[in-house]
C-alpha cells in the first residue's frame, strides 16, 4: 500500500466487495487482479487514496473540496510569494556586489553576500563624506487587486451570494468622474499629474524650477545661498558665501532647478508630477483622480487599491485563504529617494565622480529593496495567518464535515485534508525563515547608511 492511502478501519469481505462495486466491479473482477494491482490499485483507481503528491510537493487538489483545496493554495501562492521575495533581495545584493567587484558573490550565502555588501558600501562613506548620509522617501505604496480578493472569496465560498461577493478598500484608489465628486465634498479627493499653470499646491516630485531664489529640500542645481554639499565639476565655485555650481543639497535658498525626488514643497514652477487637492469639484485633464474611500460604504474603484483591502463576508474556513490570495499577489512600488550629503574636504573630482557613481547604483537598488521589504512584511504576516487557520478554522472545518452523511471519497479526501493541514506549519516554515534572513539582511544594509528597519 503507498504511503499517502487511507486505510479504513473494518475492512474486511464486505469492505472490499463494496470497494469493487463502488468503481463499478465485481467480485470476480477483484478476484482477477495482477499482482501490480490488488486492493492498493483497485483504491486508486477509485481515487480512495490520497494524492501521491502532497502539499509539500506543490500539489493543493488534497482532498476534492473547493474550500478546503482553495486553503492549500493559499499556502502554495504565499510560498511563492515568499520565494520570490527573497530572490528579489538577493538580487539587489548581487547587482550591489557586482558594482563593488566583490569576487565570488554569486557561491556567498545570504549573511556574508550581505557582511560584504555592508563592508563596501561602509568604505565609501568613510573615504567620501563627512557625517553620513540623509536619505528621505515616502514609504513605499503597495496596492492589492481588489478582483482577486473578490475571486478568491467566490471560489471559496460557493453558497455565498454573488452580489456581495466585492471586497473594500480601505485606502485610496482612482475612481470615476461621479465618485470623485462625492470625494471632494467630503475633502478626500488627490489629483496626480501635471500642476495647474505648474503651480503644484500640494507635493511636486522632478523638476522644480526656481527663477526667484527659494528653499529645496532636494538637490540644488544651480546657485546656493549656503552651504552645497556637492558642486557641477568637482570644486565649489563660492564667493561671498554663495555657490555658483551647487549640484547637491543646500542649506540656504537655491536659484536653479531643485530637483525633488522624494516630493516636497516648490516654490517656482513644477515641470514635474504634482500631488494636490483640486480647488474644484474634479481633476485637470490629463490628472488621475485618487480618493480615500474607507469612509465610503458604496464608493467603486476603477483600479488597484492602495491600502488594506477588507474581503467580503465569507465562511470562517475561507477567510485566511482568501486574504492571503490577495496578500500574496500585492505589488509594491519603489519610493523615490532624496540622499544629502556632504563630501569630505580635499576630495579629489575623481574620488567625488566615483562617489556619485556609487550614489546612483545604491539608490536604484536600496529602492527597489524597500519595495521589496514593504512586501515582505504583508508576506510574512499572511504566513502566520494561515499557520493559525490550519489548526483553527480549516480544521474544525473538516472535522465537522467528517461528522455529517458523507460517501466513502468525501470522507476519505477529508482524511488527506486532515493530514495536510498538518504539514502546512513545515511547509510554511521554510518560507518565514527565507524571510526572515531577508528582512535581516535588508536591515544590515540600510544601517550602513542610517535607515531604521
């Protein structure tokens, strides 16, 4: 008998003979069975075994129930997620190291790819800048698909009725013209896009051009009225206080463009994207119209929503699965980063151009590390939510199944469930540890340059 059969106790002539009729044969034809087939292959062709592949294996078709199977691919769809996850900050760590000429990164295992990573990045700041770095960034915005949320409760719960079947956001989306107007009275509409005649009265991120001198909290490029941490061509061309080439931070006020990579206030013309609260009913044309809909009980997206996502009223077996479908599939999207600095007195242009080099390399890959941690966290938090499920919710689920008038598949599918949930603590296990080695990593790296975890 394969290891993953069910045996039912009491078995005996009668037993058998029900098994052969119940797969449509007789006793002359179990008489009749070869010496590969027998009982074991006769119980198997009646799928009155369990699946040679488990859920450890990737196989979620456990036990034949919709509700049930949809749980074990939940845990299969989060540990993916997870996978990916730790790939994703690996990556940022190889591409780093391969900036550095780290020989041998690729065979290096996570703690000493990201020990060396750390080395690297610490020597730059120690040979180029005084004091450390400054970096600033608006957390990164993760937005769930509301449709699949949605999905994931119908599949779940069939007895459900389809028209509540809609789950709610409980953040800001982009909604339509009708929505927006309601959104507006009530204060919560955004407009993204372009700044009405470029005068952005909310937050402008890019290019920010200052004719009349003005404060920049990103960088200046152009004249500084105070100090620059880093000038156009390597030397600071300063008289009487005032920076000619400022390319860096400024402490004064900067004439030029203020470049705002992370958003900020612009007190001249924003040429590049503009977040603002219209001063009328709707957006510019052209601007996509953001609200805050949590206060709104009929409110519709017209896309992904940015915040926490309530699932629709479903059976108490359904809703860890049907959170961590949508938990899993969430996408975070790299902040902008605005990094000051000051260089180092007596720093050659070579050792400055090298410097920015690096500058540039790291914020592309430190970004894409937020996104990543961003997601990281959500992951892990529907990891544990199913673990609890698996003993909780899905398996009172099964056990009461199993009391109710069931045929012989039913039961025994349920049976493979029961064994099953199980197995989900070690298979998630896996998973939170890959995670939790990434999120370690993630916080040795941004200690190196003063970002908290």
């Amino acid at each position: 008998m394969s290891a993953r059969e069910t045996t039912l106790p009491g078995q005996g002539l009668l037993g058998i003979a029900g098994l052969g009729l119940l797969c449509g044969f007789g006793i002359a034809s179990l008489q009749g069975c070869d010496d590969g087939g027998g009982l074991g292959g006769l119980a198997k062709q009646c799928g009155l075994v369990c699946p040679d592949e488990g859920l450890a294996d990737g196989n979620a078709s456990i036990s034949g129930v919709a509700s049930i199977d949809g749980f074990f691919s939940a845990v299969l769809e989060v540990r993916g997620a997870a996978a990916t996850i730790s790939g994703s900050i690996r990556a940022e760590l190889e591409g780093m190291a391969s900036f550095f000429g780290i020989e041998g990164y690729a065979d290096m295992d996570l703690p000493a790819l990201t020990a060396a990573v750390k080395g690297e990045i610490e020597g730059q700041l120690s040979v180029a800048v005084e004091g450390g770095l400054t970096i600033n960034y608006d957390p990164p915005k993760c937005e769930a698909d509301l449709e699949v949320t949605a999905k994931a409760a119908a599949e779940c719960d069939v007895e459900a009725d389809p028209g509540s079947i809609e789950a709610k956001c409980e953040g800001s989306c982009e909604v339509s013209a009708d929505v927006a107007a309601e959104c507006s009275a009530m204060g919560t509409l955004e407009c993204e896009g372009t700044a009405p005649n470029f005068q952005c009265e909310g937050s402008c991120t890019g290019s920010c051009q200052l004719e009349v001198a003005a404060e920049c909290s990103g960088s200046c490029n152009g004249q500084c009225d105070g100090e620059c941490s880093a000038c156009a061509g390597g030397n600071c061309d300063t008289m009487g206080g005032v920076t000619a080439n400022c390319a860096g931070s400024c402490s004064g006020m900067c004439q030029g463009e203020c470049k705002l990579e992370a958003g900020g206030s612009c007190g001249g013309r924003c040429e590049g994207s503009c977040k603002y609260t219209p001063a009328m009913a709707s957006c510019e044309a052209g601007a996509t119209a953001k609200c805050d809909v949590s206060a709104m009980a009929e409110a519709k997206c017209e896309g992904k929503c940015e915040g926490s996502v309530t699932p629709p009223m479903v059976k108490a077996e359904c809703q860890a699965q049907v959170e961590a479908k949508a938990e899993a599939r969430i996408e975070c999207r790299p902040p902008s980063l605005s990094i000051g600095f000051q260089f180092k007195a007596g720093l050659d242009a070579d050792g400055q151009a090298r410097f920015k080099a690096f500058l540039e390399m790291f914020k592309g890959r430190f970004s894409a590390m937020l996104a990543v941690k961003a997601k990281l966290d959500i992951v892990a938090k529907a990891a544990g939510n199913l673990v609890t499920s698996a003993s909780g919710a899905v398996k009172g689920a099964v056990d009461t199944a199993l009391e109710g008038d069931l045929d012989l598949k039913a039961t025994i599918g349920l049976g493979c469930a029961l064994d099953a949930l199980g197995e989900v603590s070690g298979v998630l296990q896996a998973s939170t540890g890959e995670l939790t080695a990434s999120a370690n990593a993630f916080v040795e790296i941004g200690g190196a340059v003063g970002v908290g975890g």
